[in-house]
C-alpha cells in the first residue's frame, strides 16, 4: 500500500514539534480564539511545507513563520475571512499553580486584547509578547515605525482602562 501524502521536508517535522507550541500561543493572542489560532497556524504552516527548503535556506524559518502569522492575520482581517467559530475554550495548560486564576487570566486578556483593533492587537504581540523593536514590529506589518507608536499607545491607553485587566491592578504579587 502507498502512502497517500508525500513526507515532509527534511527538518519540517523536527521543527514544528520544537516550536509550533510557541507559534500557537502567538497566534491564539492574535486571534484571542483556540480555533482560529490553530487555523491561522495551519494556514501559515501548509504554506511553509512548500518553501521550506528556501525558508531555511534564507536562515531563520522561525522569524519567517512568525511574520507569516502577522501577516496573514492581517490579510484575513482585509478580506473579512470568516471562518468557523468553534466553542470558546482557553488553551489546554497543565502543571502547578492556580488554574482557576490562569484561565481567569488568560481570559481577561484574551477579552481586552478583543476589544483592540486588529491592527492594535498585532502591534501589542509584536511589541510586547513577542518583545520585537518599534523598528521591526513596522517591518513585520509592512507599515511605518510612526504608525506602530500611535497605535501602541492608543492600544495601551485602551488597556490600561480596560475593565477586564482591572483586577490585575489590585492583586498582590507573590514571589
């Protein structure tokens, strides 16, 4: 019997199983949904499987893929790409500590990070949870360093009103 689909390209496999959780945490603060995520993953990921011997060869396919996710994000966001919306569930997370509170977290976020606009919120992963300079955030989103100020800031403002991220503020850190 042959196999029905080719087999991937040499280091394709190795590479998303050591990094295709990370990109999939980026993706899920993009679109604020686990399903579009792991859509907006995929998508980046099927178009990577067909270049990938350039994308390595260009040295580091994992700065190419997240600039995939950024821009693809955006492209579906100009074409209105509707897709499936399945049932909203925070990402799977195991391990010590407060669930109850992680997930209470992980959803004010996600619901602050919602109301931005799709512009703002890439700005804000870039800048912030991806920790990208001001200089590439605006290569990463094909706009200007000036437009990736205005729109941290007003992103920013919007947050830091935010009710959703109101319970951060009073909440004492333990070491």
């Amino acid at each position: 019997m042959t196999d029905r689909y080719p087999a991937p390209p040499e280091g394709f496999a190795d590479f998303v199983a050591a990094r295709s959780g990370a990109l999939l945490r980026s993706a899920w603060l993009l679109t604020g949904d686990a399903g579009r995520a792991e859509d907006l993953l995929q998508t980046v990921l099927a178009a990577a499987w067909r270049r990938w011997p350039a994308v390595v060869a260009a040295g580091h396919p994992e700065a190419y893929l997240r600039r995939a996710l950024f821009t693809t994000y955006v492209s579906w966001w100009r074409r209105r790409w509707r897709a499936e919306f399945p049932a909203a569930t925070p990402p799977d997370h195991t391990g010590p500590g407060d669930l109850a509170r992680e997930s209470a977290d992980r959803d004010a976020v996600r619901r602050a990070l919602a109301r931005l606009s799709r512009q703002q919120r890439a700005i804000v992963v870039l800048r912030y949870a991806e920790d990208l300079s001001v200089e590439r955030t605006a290569q990463v989103l094909g706009c200007s360093t000036n437009t990736v100020k205005v729109q941290s800031s007003r992103a920013l403002r919007s947050l830091r009103i935010d009710p959703d991220l109101s319970l951060f503020t009073n909440r004492e850190v333990v070491p």
